[in-house]
C-alpha cells in the first residue's frame, strides 16, 4: 500500500488555508502556526486593532452622546430662564387686572429685566387690544395700546387656544393641554405665550420672544483622545512583554474599562457640572426677579394677595412648579440630588452598554473571529455572493426591525413623544416589570362572585394558551382523519374532495373570518337560522366569553385543518403498503397497524407541522381581530390582540413592544423545549 504524506498547505496567495495557518514574523519562523517550544502563536496585531476600534468607535459615540446631553441641558437651562422670566411678568400682569394703564406701567418698568435681545407684549381678549408690547414692530402708528389688526389674528387664535387650554385641564382635574405654548423664531430664539387669569378667568396673554440659544458647551476633545490613546499605549507595551495570546486579551479588556472608565467619569462631571450650574442660574434669577417684582408691586400699588411664590415661576409648560427651586427662591437641594443620581444612573447605564458592545468587537476581533470569517468568506465567496441579496433583504427588513422593537421596549415611548430621543425616554425594566408583575387576575365581587381582570397579561396568556392547544387539537384531529379517509385505496372523486377540503386554506382567512362573523350574527346570521330551523332559540354569540370563544374556535378550525390534512396526507403515501401486509398477515387488528406503523411513520412529518401550527396559532391576529374583537371585554383577546391595542389604540409604543417581546420570548422558549424533546429537526 502507498504512504501518502500529508502536504503543508500551499502559501500562494488567495489560498484561505494558506490565511488560516501563515504566521509570518512570528518569532523568526515564517509560515509557522505556532512560536518555537510549541506555545501558542501570539497575534499582537489583532489584539491592538480590536482595542483601537473597539475602544474608538465606543469613545466616538459617548462623545456623541455626551455633546447631545451638554446641548440638552443647555436648552433646558435657557428654558427655564425663559419660563422664570415669562411668568414673573405673567404674574405681575395678573396682579395689574390684565388690561390698562397699570399693565403698560408694568411692562415699561419690568423690560429692563429681560436679557438682551428679548421682548414682551401683553394681549387683552377684551376688546381683542394689544395692551402693551415692546417688540421691535410695535412702533408709531402700531404703537400700544390698540386693536389687533386683520393681519393678527394669529395672536388672537393663540390665546384662545390658551384659554381653552386651561379650561379643558381644569375641568378633567389634570395636566393634558400645554398652558404655555412656544414656537421656534426663524431668527432664531423662540417665542412664548402664557395665559393671564384673573379671578379665575382667562382675561388675555403674555407673551416672550427671547434671544437665540447660546451654543452648548463641546465636549473636550483632548479628554477624548487621552482616553483612548493611553490604553492602546498600555496594551502596545504588554504586548511585548505577555507570552501568550490570552493573557494580551485581558490586558486588551482591562485598558478598554479602564478607558470607557474614565470617560465615563469626565461625562459624568461634566453634565453635573452644567446640571448644578443650571439650578444654581435658575435659582439666582428667581432671586433676583422676585426682589424686583416685589419693588414693583410697591411702586405701583399692586394687589399683594395671594402672596408672591417665586418658585412656582420655575414650572413647565403646563404651569407646574419643577420644584428645582423652593418657593423662597433658593436650590432644593434633595430635587437636586435625586437627579443627579438619575443622571449617574443614566451615564452609568450608556457606558455598560458601550462597554459591552466594545468588549464583544475587541473579543470578536482579538480572539481571530475576523480573521476566520474573512478566510471563510473567501473561500466561500461565490456562495456568499449569491445568497448576499437575501441576507441584506433580511438585515433591513427582519432583523432591523427586531432590534428596534427590543431597544424601544425599553422606553417609555407614546405617540405624544415619539420625536424624543431614547435617552430621553428610557425606563429600563419598568415595561416588564408593569406587565409581569401585576398579578390581579381575579378578585371577588360585592356579591360574592368572581370578576376576571381581562387586560391582565397572565389572564391573556391563559386565554392564548387554551385558544392554541384546542385549534391545534382540533385542527390536528380533523385533517388526520380526512388524510386517512383521502388514502383510501379507490375512493370515488378522491381528486374531487381534495381540491374541495383545500379551498379553505386557498382562500385569504381574512376573508373567511368576515364571512364567519357574518355567520355567527345574532339576527342575520346563518348559525342561528339553522338553530331556530329545529325549534332552538338563536344565542348573542359575542355576549358571553364562553361562546364568543366558540365563534372563533370554528372559524380558526375550519382555517387549520387543511395544512394537517395536506401534511399528513402526503406522509401517509409515503409508507410502504408492504408494512401493512405484513401485519395483517401476522394478525393485526386496523388499531393496531395505526398505532404501530402509521402513527410512528407519521411522526417526523407531523410534529414539525404542530410545532409550526402552535406558532401561528398563537400569533393568530385576524380570526381574534376580526371575528370577535376581544369581546366582551376584552375576555377574547389573546396576546399579539392585546399588544396591537395597546400599541395603535392606546398608542403605547414601549410598553406593546415590551409586550412583544415577551410573546417572542414564550415562543422561542417553547420551540427550544419542543425541538429538544421531540428531535423534529435532526435528521433521521
């Protein structure tokens, strides 16, 4: 017999084995797999470029995030001077009666308060007059006090709606409408309008154009290199000095903590910085307008109850102090601190998720992933070309999606904020927290009885469980038995009934689930013609859960048993017909050659078909959406029907992800389960 020796892999180039073993350079071995002594290679190069990237693009984007922060705090705090400075003269405005000469007398002394560049004017609804204004245009012959012109009417719309703004949240006993509306100015700064109430009454406006923003603070950039140039120099000089490849990728690992660390560290300084220097301008601005509004009300003999609280100026847009600042005007120190804990919290938050994302580069990149993935990518090229299309197909439009579903049930996202940034809305676990926590299902009536808490997640997923065993069940056991009457040798029209039992499943179920809705109608309906046919009495099917259950357990069994039938058809013809001669020679009854050769030889077809049928079974929208509606009460609903309402009718958008997510939880789970008891994936 012929020795075969093995041959070294060829080092020409575009060989993928030649990438895979070349370890040229490496101590003074070219082509080598492994240093002399028979160590581990050592490929400090991987292990630097994945520090230099990983560590870089994670740096990049605290940075970025950072310069977003510093910008968000900066708008805030030229907000809140802003407000301070819109409600102080909307107080005093209140406590001059809105209109006459006492509102000119305050508008003229209190414009020396406001920053340069900013302007006020004060609109009284009786009479649609221009009170007093000191903007710029309001000169001359537009000089208050006036009538609006034709060309104003926008003034006058915007108090209108203020007024009906505050009646509308005083009437529901809540915050729901802005009582201070702002708009941008196209030469920058933005322009804010407040309601003037008198004994209770909406009486006229106030309103404020400020100056343009002041740019925000940059984050330093020489912070931002030290942070990154120094591990890569700390894990460049243990690279010479560790011996092998796992003890340079925990230097690698330290440096990049302790890099990410100390960003970390100057972000959070930095925004707390800017964050007590804003309360502590805020505060001194509260201070000093009230020692000035105080001066005014003395001089011009204006009302002096209630008494004045500078720090209900310090509010939002819907007029609610902030409480930042006390009444007195001074810090609040423990409002202060409680959120500067929520801003560790949060920089805390970011830097764990950049560090892990780093790390998984840095390990990916360190350990040789890329390079094995190039090599294979490589060798692979054509195949990899061809499926490229439907990977890019499944990049934007599965897994894109999935992600973004995930991150977003981590936010408190709705349709009223939606334009915020995540960072803005993160709540972390709250969503899950909401939903699987709450385990008020049931609780005992007045009278005794039980009522059923049918928005509660648990009772849905009880409802969703029940609804998928007994389709599945039902859709099982009809399209067995119709494959094994289907198989029977000369059956008349067989061809006929095939086409005929299909057409359920050919025809679109939501389609079908109107029709079986119609069907099911309590007056027209054909189900309760048929029961009045025979004396009975026809039912309200969607009044009660236990029939509105029924509605769609037919509907959704009539839409199943099909794809069972085509599936377990097709296994049957499969088995050899020899199996059954051969037990009925040896005496087997019809039972027992089902038992014993149909059902096993049935098994590898129809346990993938369950495992697929209870997935879309219990992620059937249409029948539930449909036919019943989660009525009554919601009593029908089952999980994807609820996470869809909350989402596009509640407009809660993070919580019906969180909602989603979960349902992809339970379901991953359950395949995982089932693949592992039942094998349905492993070849035979």
């Amino acid at each position: 017999m012929r020795n075969v020796v093995p041959q070294p892999p060829s080092s020409e180039p575009g060989n993928p084995a030649a990438l895979l073993t070349d370890s040229s350079g490496l101590n003074g071995v070219p082509g080598s797999g492994e240093p002399s002594g028979g160590a581990p290679a050592l490929h400090r190069g991987r292990v630097l470029v994945g520090l230099f990237l990983s560590l870089g693009v994670a740096l990049f984007i605290a940075q970025g995030l950072l310069a977003k922060a510093l910008d968000s705090v900066s708008t805030e705090r030229a907000d809140r001077q802003s407000f301070v400075s819109l409600r102080a003269l909307e107080d005093l405005v209140q406590r001059a009666g809105g209109s006459g000469d006492a509102v000119r007398a305050v508008v003229e002394t209190w414009k020396t308060q406001l920053p340069a560049g900013s302007a006020v004017r004060v609109v009284a609804f009786s009479g649609i007059r221009l009170e007093a204004s000191t903007f710029p245009e309001d000169v001359g012959e537009r000089a208050a006090p006036r009538r609006l012109s034709r060309e104003e009417k926008p003034l006058y719309d915007r108090g209108q709606r203020l007024r009906a703004a505050v009646e509308t949240n005083r009437e529901e006993g809540g915050a729901r409408k802005l009582e201070v509306e702002a708009e941008a100015l196209p030469a920058g700064g933005r322009l804010l309008s407040a309601p003037v109430e008198v004994d209770g009454s909406v009486v006229g406006m106030v309103e404020l154009a400020t100056a343009p923003l002041a740019a925000p603070l940059e984050p330093s950039l020489p912070t931002l290199l030290l942070c990154w140039l120094l591990p890569l120099a700390l894990c460049a000089v243990a690279s010479f000095v560790a011996r092998r490849q796992g003890v340079l990728v925990a230097v690698s690992v330290v440096a990049l903590v302790l890099g990410l660390g100390a960003y970390g560290s100057y972000s959070l300084g930095t925004l707390g910085a800017e964050v007590r220097g804003t309360q502590t301008l805020v505060a001194e601005q509260v201070r000093a307008m009230s020692e000035r509004a105080q001066a005014v009300m003395a001089e011009r003999q204006l009302a002096t109850e209630p008494a004045l609280r500078p720090g209900d100026w310090d509010a939002d847009a819907y007029r609610r102090p902030l409480g930042l600042v006390s009444p007195e005007g001074q810090v609040n120190e423990s409002v202060v601190s409680a959120r500067m804990e929520e801003l560790s919290s949060g920089v805390g938050r970011a830097m764990t998720g950049l560090g892990a994302v780093a790390l998984v580069v840095l390990l990916f990149i360190g350990l040789g992933g890329v390079h094995r993935t190039v090599a294979t990518v490589v060798e692979n090229r054509t195949a990899y070309a061809y499926i490229a299309p439907a990977m890019v197909g499944m990049l934007v439009l599965v897994f894109f999606p999935f992600f973004y579903g995930i991150a977003l049930s981590f936010t408190d996202s709705t349709l009223y904020n939606a334009g915020q940034p995540f960072v803005n809305l993160w709540v972390g676990l709250r969503n899950y927290v909401e939903i699987l926590g709450d385990f008020n299902i049931v609780k005992r009536a007045q009278d005794g009885s039980l009522v059923f808490n049918y928005l509660n997640f648990y009772y849905t997923l009880f409802f969703t469980v029940v609804w998928t065993i007994t389709n599945v069940v039902l859709g099982v056991t009809l399209g067995l038995v119709l494959a094994l009457i289907l198989n029977v040798d000369k059956l008349a029209l067989r061809p006929v009934y095939r086409v005929l039992l299909i057409l359920p499943w050919a025809m679109p179920n939501y389609i079908t689930a109107l029709i079986w809705k119609g069907m099911f109608h309590q007056q027209f309906g054909v189900v309760n013609h048929i029961i009045r046919m025979f004396g009975g009495q026809g039912l309200s099917w969607y009044d009660t859960p236990f029939t509105s259950f029924l509605t769609v357990l037919a509907t959704n069994g009539w839409l199943s048993f099909p794809f069972m039938m085509v599936v377990s058809l097709g296994a049957l013809q499969s088995i050899p017909m020899e199996l059954y001669e051969a037990a009925r020679v040896d005496g087997a009854s019809r039972w027992q050659q089902f038992t014993a050769i149909t059902l096993p030889a049935l098994k590898p077809a129809l346990v993938p078909a369950v495992i697929l049928s209870v997935v879309w079974t219990f992620n059937q929208f249409n029948v539930i959406f449909l036919v019943t509606e989660g009525e009554p009460s919601h009593s029908t609903e089952i999980l994807i029907t609820q996470a869809y309402k909350y989402a596009f009718q509640l407009y809660r958008h993070g919580y019906a992800a969180a909602y989603s997510t979960i349902i992809f939880g339970i379901l991953l789970l359950y395949s995982m389960v089932q693949n592992r008891v039942s094998r349905a994936t492993e070849a035979a």
